[in-house]
C-alpha cells in the first residue's frame, strides 16, 4: 500500500469512477469529486498528495484553480486532463504549473504512470511562469489528431527552457509554425524572432548574413551590416532547410554554438551570441552525415530535441479544420465565404496530399477565387485533385492537346481578338501576352525553390540578373520559405 492520497475532480461520472477504481488498486487512497469548490476545499485543508483534474468542470475552469494551488502548496503536483485538446491548453496547463498534460482520450497506463513520477519527483518545483495573453482563434497550428497532441506536449514542455531543437518533416508541414510557437510561447517571447532560409542563401554570403560584416570588408561593403544572430539576440534564430548549408559554412555555425560568441566578416572582436536556436529540415540529416554531407558533430549541436512534424496524410482528421481555418482566412481577406459538401471533405481526406498542409492551403483559395458556388461539391474537388496531363518525352506537354499551353493560350488570344468587334486591338499586345505568361511562370519558379533566386534561374534558363530585373519590373513578391 502506498498511503498517498489522489485528489480527484471530474465531471464525468464514469471517467471518475474508472480513475477511482485504478488507483484505489494501486494502494492510493482516493477521493473524488465533480466540482472545483470542492476540490479546492480539500486542498485548503492540507488533503492530498497528488491531484488530477479536468479543465472542464461545472462550476469552474480546471486551469484557473493551477496558480492558486501553486501558490497555496506549491509541492503538491497536478496532472491535467482535458478534451479541448488544442496547443493552448497544453501551454497554459504547463506554464500554470502543471506535473503534466494528458489529452483525451488518454491511456489509463500513461495516467498511473504520471501519478507514480509525480510522486518520486514532488520536492520538484515546476516553473509557473505567466501564460501569453493568446486567444483560440489565435493559435499557429491547427489540429486535434493524436499526431498532433504529441507535437503540443513537446512544445509545452520546451517553453520553460532555451533548448536548441531540431524540426523534420516533409515540405510544407509547417515547421516554421512550430518554430514560432516554440518562440511564442517561449521566455523568450518578448525577443525577435528571426528566420533564414538557408537554401535561399548564396553561398558566398552566408557568413556575411548570419554573422554581418564590417565596413570595407569586402566589394560593396559600404556599410556595417548585423547578420542575423545579431538581429535576433535576445530572442529565437530560426535556421530553416539547415541541410542545405554548406559545409564550410557548417563549421563557422558549429564554432558559434560551440562558444556561444562569433565575430562579424572582417571584424575583430567577439560578440555574445545571446540566441535560441531552432532548426529545422525536409532532408534526412542522419543520412547526409553518412554521406558526409553534413557534420555530424553539428548534427548532434542541433539535435538536443528531436521533433518530427507529421505529413498531412498522417492526419487526415485534422483536414476539416485545416479547410475551415483556410476558408475563414480566405474570407477575412475580402474573399467570398465558401463551405463544402460532405462528399468534397470526403475527396479532400482521401487525397494523399504530396505537398502537405501547404497544398490544401493553396487548393482552399483557388477553390474561394475561382467558383461561384457558395457550397463547393464533390465534382469541383474532384476536378482540382486530378493530375496534371502527363508530360511528353521531351518534358513538355503534347502541343496537340487541348490542355497544353499552346492551346490555353490560343483560346485566350481569340477570345482577346473577338472582343474588339471587328477592330485591332491597341499597340503593344505582344509586350502585355508575354507579361502575362511571364509572371506567373518566374512566380512559380520561385515558389518552387522556395525564393531561391539562383535555383529559379537555372529552372528558367536565365541570367540571375535578369530574373532580378524581371521580378522587380513585373512586382513580383519573392517569399522565401519553409
């Protein structure tokens, strides 16, 4: 027999009795209640070695009673359980000082275990520090799944620290999301949160931009310029596609991290490198450091916690919530309001989204701008899911075909033509039909090396100054990254 005493408070009267159950077989003595007065009663009183309680009790919330129990018997640990099973929840349990955070449904092992470490580690004090003011509509990630109530778990129990974590996952998963929320939700929230997309970096400049440089260090240093460690003192530097820095490159950061200070290109004395450094990459880096193609004793600088973002496929629950955050977004940017039908959810949660959350985002606001129909149904979704018309040998599409680009633009050009009632149309048409291809086509370039002006380039066979020129003089908005 133990002799400890768990408190109790849950409204569900079957869920308390269960808990009731499983840990008077333990050797605990429990007592249990569905209401907060009472358990906050018990704990006046001196009852109670460990407590467990809902967040949503009948007569008030489970997350306001933490700090008072903090500060009237601040050994006593508290486990939390809640159904709202969003990232706030998990923050403000653990930030308002709770042993740990358990979503429903939860496993009844997992729960005896938290009641058995709670009670060897009580002399542990948890840090119970101020929660963000944030509001649900406000939360960065979205999503329920179990994939996801891991993700916030971990997240809760990184805000109290400065450790350097380490983010995978898939291209458009959202890992500069998480890397926010690691900030936001941070002691370092009040700090700027910098982010560099590393494989949008010129080789050449990627000291200069994360270190800075010294007037006159190099041609066209004019000035004194902070890089971004600089920039970001205080606050989170945000490192993302990390596997594509290269490897000398990878030493200069290494040296940082190793000593905590670096020195400006061209400067001479050290400064404190005062950051937290989250990192993050689509490539597997344990595998480029069996290729030698990244450092391994960086890698293992940087992978203090491991955290795995999961693929959208891995979560399809989550998608209906995705496309209404998407649609509501949609709307508040002046577009019309849409919803879907239950058979187009159920083509969107069979789909195997290649492209993450980054896709269904991009497909919910072509859905908003180009259908009129106020519930979007099967049929369109279906049309927009299809594969795009197989490329010919040469990489191109079949100029015969309906679809091919030749064809597009032939409908468009008679159609252009018959709207001038018999007339010409007016000077310069050859000038506005390039701008019209030419833009979208360097836009999406540029999305698809994620604002990698040189990787476009290549793509598009241009000189690097040229695409300059043609994003400016087109007032195309170059986003790099994730």
């Amino acid at each position: 027999m133990t002799g400890e005493t768990v408190l109790i408070a849950e409204d569900d009267a079957g869920i308390r009795t269960v808990l009731a159950r499983a840990l008077s077989r333990q050797g605990y003595h429990v007592q249990a209640t569905s209401v907060a007065s009472a358990l906050w009663r018990w704990i006046s009183e001196g009852d109670g070695d460990v407590v467990i309680t809902d967040v949503a009790l009948p007569d008030e919330n489970g997350l306001d009673l933490l700090p008072r129990i903090r500060t009237l018997r601040p050994d006593l640990p508290i486990i939390v359980m809640s159904a709202q099973n969003t990232l706030l929840t998990a923050v403000r349990a653990t930030e308002r000082g709770a042993f740990e955070y358990l979503p429903k449904p939860f496993d009844l092992g997992n729960l005896l275990a938290a009641v058995q470490r709670s009670l060897s580690q009580r002399s542990r004090r948890a840090a119970a520090g101020t929660a963000p003011v944030i509001g649900e509509e406000q939360l960065p990630i979205i999503g329920r799944s179990p994939a996801m109530q891991e993700i916030y778990r971990i997240i809760a129990r990184l805000t109290p620290t400065d450790l350097t974590v380490l983010i995978a996952g898939e291209s458009g998963t959202g890992k500069e999301l998480v890397a926010r929320a690691l900030h936001d939700f941070g002691k370092r929230r009040n700090g700027p949160f910098v982010a560099v997309n590393m494989a949008a970096i010129p080789r050449e400049l990627i000291e200069s931009e994360l270190f800075g440089h010294e007037k006159g260090s190099f041609t066209g240093a004019a000035a004194r310029r902070a890089g971004r460690f600089e920039q970001a003192s205080g606050g989170t530097l945000f490192l993302d596609e990390i596997g594509d820095m290269p490897l000398e490159a990878q030493t200069r950061l290494l040296r940082v991290l190793q000593h905590g200070e670096f020195v400006p290109v061209g400067g001479v004395n050290p400064i404190r490198a005062n950051v937290r450094i989250v990192a993050a990459s689509h490539r597997d880096l344990r595998q480029m450091v069996g290729q030698g193609l990244f450092r391994e004793d960086l890698f293992y600088r940087l992978n203090v916690v491991p955290l795995r973002l999961p693929a959208l496929r891995e979560r399809r629950e989550d998608i209906p919530a995705l496309v209404q955050h998407f649609l509501a977004r949609a709307q508040a940017e002046g577009l019309p309001l849409k919803t879907l039908s239950a058979e187009a959810m159920a083509q969107l949660k069979a789909y195997p989204w290649p492209g993450n959350v980054r896709e269904l985002e991009n497909l919910v606001r072509r859905l908003a701008v180009l259908y009129a129909e106020d519930e979007i149904g099967e049929a369109v979704v279906a049309a927009e899911l299809q594969p795009a018309r197989s490329p010919g040998p040469s990489g191109t599409v079949e100029p015969g075909t309906e679809d091919s680009l030749g064809g597009v633009v032939d409908r468009y050009l008679q159609r252009y033509f018959d709207r001038q009632d018999g007339g010409l149309p007016p000077p310069g048409v050859y000038d506005r039909v390039l701008r019209e291809i030419e833009r979208p086509l360097i836009a999406k370039a540029l999305a698809a090396t994620r604002g990698n002006q040189l990787k476009a380039a290549d793509i598009l066979g241009l000189n690097r100054n040229t695409l300059r020129k043609k994003i400016r003089d087109l007032d195309i908005q170059v986003v790099r990254g994730p």
